[in-house]
C-alpha cells in the first residue's frame, strides 16, 4: 500500500491473524521447516546468544534448588 506521497506504508495484519501464521503464508513451504528455531540455530550459530543460554541454564539450576528445598522441608 502506498501513502499520499506514493511512499510504501506498513499495513499491520488484520485482527486476528498471527503474524506466525502470516510468515507461514509468505515461506515457500518447503522451507518452513528451516524456520523452526532448532533448525535456525544450527544453520546460523553466530547468531546464538551464548550469555542468554548461560543465563537460562542458571534459571533452571536456581528452580530446580528452589524445587529441592521444598521437597526437602527447608
């Protein structure tokens, strides 16, 4: 779509449409696959955010010594 100048405006998606499920119509269907975040990850690692991978290991060590202390009675 184009505003007055003739500029391209962004239209946002109509209510009610994902934008996940408006990607999936926009993908050749045969790559949607590649998408996946596990397939994404693998075919472009210097994308991967090691810090936030050390950070989410860290949650799940403090949750799960959290979890261990209650079953426990402290």
């Amino acid at each position: 779509m184009r505003g007055v100048t003739g500029v391209p405006i962004a239209v946002p998606p109509p209510l009610g449409i994902s934008s996940a499920y408006l990607m999936t119509l926009s993908v050749d269907p045969d790559r949607v696959a590649d998408l996946l975040p596990d397939h994404w990850r693998v075919s472009h690692p210097e994308q991967a955010l090691t810090h936030r991978l050390e950070e989410s290991r860290e949650n799940a060590r403090r949750r799960d010594a959290r979890r261990a202390d209650r079953r426990q009675g402290k």
